[in-house]
C-alpha cells in the first residue's frame, strides 16, 4: 500500500517536467523581438499607469478567513466519516454537535452580514 | 489486483531480480504515469474539439471542419500555432510567482489524474486517502490562478485574481462537503472502494446499477453546481469574464504559458466531471462490468464524456451571474442545505431500522434538498428573464436613446 505512493511521486515529476519542457520548446521555438513597450502590463492599448499591487477591499480577506474556518473543520470531518460505522452512540452525538457548531458559525456570519457583498 | 501489481508480478515471473524490487516497482510506476500523463495530453486536444464543436452547434454554426475528419486536428493545429508564438515576460511582473504559477496549475490537474479509477484494477495508485488527496489538490489550482493574478501585476489579473478568492474558495466548501456524503455512506476514502460500492448483485450476477445517484441525488447536485464554478465554466466564469476582464488571471501570459492555463482549465473540467462519475455514476460500474473487465473503462469513459458535454451544453445556454449572487448562492444556499444534508445523513444512518429503510430516510432529504436549491435557482432565473425582458421594452429607457424630459424648445 505504502509503493502505492511511489506512483504519485512520478506522476508529481512528470507533470512537473511537461509544463516546463513545453514553455521552454516555446520559449526557444519563438521569435524574440523584445521592446520597451510590449514589454509593458497590459492595459487596453494605453500607457500602464503605475503599479498594480494596491489595497484591496477587505470582503474578499474576510471571505478567506471564513473559508479557512470552514476548510479546516471539513478535514476534521473526514476521519468521522471514515469510523462512522463503528462509532458508538456518545461519539454520534458529538460527531452530531461538531456538525451543529459548525451549521451555528454559519449562521452567526450570516446574522452579521459576513456572507453579504455590496 | 491493481494493474501495478501484475505487472511487477509479471516482471519477476520473466525472471528480474528481486532484490532489485526498488527498480522494478520504479520502472513500472514511472512508466504508467508516463502514460497516463501523455495520454491526459492528447485527451485535453481532443475535449478542446468536443467542446468547440458542442458550443458552434449550439450558436447555429459548424465549428471547426476543415482540417482532419470532422476538423479533428484542428486543435493540434492550434497546439503547434502556439508554439511558435513570442515568449514575453512584463518586465514589472512578480518573478517566482509569474514563473511557478503555470507549473503550479498544470501540476494540480495532472496530480488528480493518480487516484481515479478507469476500471477495475485500473487506478493510478489506489491510495487509502484518495478523497481527501483530490480535496488538497483543489486548493493547488486555486493557489496558480491567486499567483498568476498576483504576479502579472496587471490591473485586470488583479482583478480576476481578487475574483479566484471569491468565488472558488467558495464553492470548494460545498464540493468538499458534497464528496464527504459518499465517503459517510460507504466508510471509506479510497476512490476504488467507492467504485467497488457502487455495485448491484443480483444473485452472483453484477447489474453495476448501485449509482450513488440514486440514494444521493442532493449531494450530486451540490457537487455539479460546485464543480461547474471550480472548473471556471460559463454560469461561473468571472475569472475571466471578457467583457469585463479582457482575459482574466491569465492575460499576460503568451503563447506556450497561455496554453497551459487553457490545457489545465480543460482538464480541470473533465477531471471534476470524472470524480462525479466515481463518486456518484457508478464509476466503471455498469451492466455485466464484473464479469467482462474491458466494459469498465467503456463504461467510464461514456459517463465521463456524457458529463463532459452536459457541462459543455449549460456552458452554451445559461448566462453569467453577478459576483455577489454567486457569493450569496454558495454561501447562504449550498453549504446550509449540504450541511444538514450531512447531518440528516448522520442521524439517519444511525437509526436502529433495515438498511433499505435507511437508504430510503437518506433518499427523501437528498430530495428535499434537490426541491430546494432547484427552486431557489429556478426563481432567480425567472427573475433575471423579467428583468432582461423589462429592459428590451419599448417604454423602457434603456435602448430607445430617449431623454427623460423631452426639452420645450427654447
């Protein structure tokens, strides 16, 4: 079971080794006429205007901070998943309240406008 | 018996040493997963033609016809065009994340390649915690497309990149949550148990109609929904909304950098669509796929790419939704209803009744949650049809140029 992993870690190299080959076949495949301007960001055809690493708006931090919450206690979920069928009825019951704390966080964010974009 | 393990048997009945096992076994890993890798290569020109041609015919044009039967080559075509464009870098781009970005995203796809199951004894690595491997390589995908926007340090990959945090960290909670109900039903993680489950024994006969579909049709609904905003496809395709976006996390990237975004996105897509197929369609379950092991991977196959062209399909017909109906759809529709679909879930499997009783608890909340979400999409849809009707009305201001107050004249 465990040379099983064995496999995974050649298909880690390989589809390592695809991505770089084939940028770097097109790299030396293509022509090369750089310039100032091609080389410049993108900006609809107009000059680039300063950087664009800026302050964002702190909905989309909060969106990744309550995913984390929520991813974290997900993995918690799975090894429940997994013993369920064995579980007796005390650790049913708090699989049954993780689950419910977890449905109670929701629903608090949601009563304070967390889950809201304007 | 796992593919792997007969040919390493066969290698050692051919005569190979066995105290060079590490070898052997490393050959013959490297091997398959060259194969399969190249193999998903070839696959992803040939979903770019399916998909071109699926959409063409639903805009009322042919697509691409004219080189190779039914225009077959044309995406290899297009493969070569692309090779043969110029590299260039921004000279302001972020370096190591515009750099490991492409590489992180083709190698998230690729990974998730190792523990699905094209047939019987057909699995990559049949790894005990298959599941939760395919759950960590989601947030691979999510991490390339968050560098890439990042690091083009472009107004608009910006943007796009803002966008990846809103919506696919959002759907991945439902996704997840949705794979975690046929892992409760069956008890395990490993993606040929869940195949092997998915059996229907008819006396010694296998029938292969166990479909988790069928006891779990809220789950699979959940997870498509999730799936379709995970793979970037059209109700969901904010990251690169070109009317607003030009090009999204991607738009400084060219020709050969390009092309393995777009390899990864199609990939992506059919990769989703194969989980949902070993999770809830049955795999390479199917009539008479016990007893004749070559039906398994026709079987997967023609429900992968069934799945494949149904998403290809509503890619085609629905329109793009706003950014804060999406949030608010993830979050206040799906995860409620996927949550308490668990927890109904876990209560009711534990009642002391028959298991076809059980099967038959889960299945009535699986429905009430298929009534529910279908109902709150159905009424937004309806919604948005008002909406875009009042707004091509003849007394509607928009499109008829008129002032508000006609002027008196002076």
């Amino acid at each position: 079971m465990l040379s099983q992993w064995g496999f995974v870690l050649m298909l880690s190299a390989i589809a390592v080794i695809i991505p770089v080959a084939a940028i770097t076949l097109g790299h030396f495949l293509g022509p090369r006429r750089p310039d100032p301007i091609k080389n410049q960001t993108y900006e609809s055809g107009v000059e680039t205007v300063g950087d664009a690493w800026v302050q964002f708006r702190a909905q989309y931090y909060l969106i990744g901070l309550i995913f984390l919450i929520f991813d974290v206690e997900v993995i918690f979920l799975f090894p429940i998943a997994i013993a369920y069928q064995g579980l007796s009825f005390f650790s049913v019951m708090a699989a049954v309240t993780f689950v419910l704390i977890l449905m109670l966080g929701l629903f608090l964010e949601w009563r304070k406008g967390a889950l809201d974009w304007n | 018996m796992n593919w792997s393990d007969a040919v390493i048997q066969f290698q050692y009945d051919l005569g190979a040493p066995q105290e060079l096992s590490w070898l052997v076994e490393g050959i013959t890993y490297f091997v398959g997963a060259l194969i399969l890798a190249m193999a998903s290569l070839t696959l992803a020109l040939l979903l770019i033609w399916i998909t071109r041609k699926v959409i063409s015919r639903i805009q009322d044009r042919i697509g691409p016809n004219r080189l190779g039967p039914y225009g077959l080559f044309q995406s290899v075509a297009d493969a070569m065009k692309l090779l043969s464009k110029e590299d260039i870098k921004p000279t302001s781009s972020d370096t190591v994340s515009y750099v490991i970005a492409r590489v992180l995203a083709v190698l998230g796809v690729l990974m998730s390649l190792a523990v699905i199951p094209f047939g019987a004894g057909l699995i990559g690595a049949d790894l005990s915690v298959g599941v939760l491997y395919l759950v960590a390589l989601g947030s691979i995908g999510i991490m390339a497309a968050l560098m890439a926007g990042w690091g083009s340090n472009n107004k608009y990959a910006l943007l796009a990149g803002f966008r990846v945090v809103a919506q696919l960290l959002s759907y991945e909670i439902p996704m997840v949550l949705a794979m975690l109900a046929p892992v409760l039903l069956v008890g395990t993680m490993s993606m040929q148990g869940l195949a092997n489950a998915q059996s229907l024994y008819l006396g010694p006969i296998n029938l292969g109609f166990g479909w988790f579909i069928f006891v779990l049709p809220g789950a699979f609904l959940i997870y498509m929904i999730a799936a379709l905003a995970e793979s970037e496809q059209t109700p969901f395709d904010l990251l690169e909304a070109e009317s607003e976006l030009i090009a999204g996390f991607h738009i400084e990237y060219s020709g050969m950098k390009f092309a393995m975004f777009f390899l990864a996105q199609f990939l992506n897509s059919f990769f989703l669509g194969a989980i949902a197929v070993s999770l809830f369609l049955g795999g390479w379950q199917g009539p008479f796929a016990g007893q004749v092991p070559l039906l398994g991977p026709i079987y997967f196959f023609a429900k992968t790419f069934f799945v494949y062209v149904v998403i290809q399909w509503i890619k085609g017909t629905f329109p793009r939704v706003r950014v804060d109906q999406m949030m608010q759809f993830a979050w206040k529709v799906l995860v409620p209803s996927v949550l308490t679909l668990l927890l109904a879930q876990m209560i009711i499997m534990k009642l002391p009744l028959p298991l076809w009783l059980n099967a038959i608890f889960v299945l009535v909340a699986n429905i009430v949650v298929v009534v529910v979400v279908l109902n709150v999409l159905g009424n937004y849809f309806k919604r948005e049809q008002v909406r875009s009707k009042r707004a091509f009305e003849p007394t509607s201001l928009i499109g008829t140029m008129q002032p508000v107050h006609p002027s008196s004249g002076d």
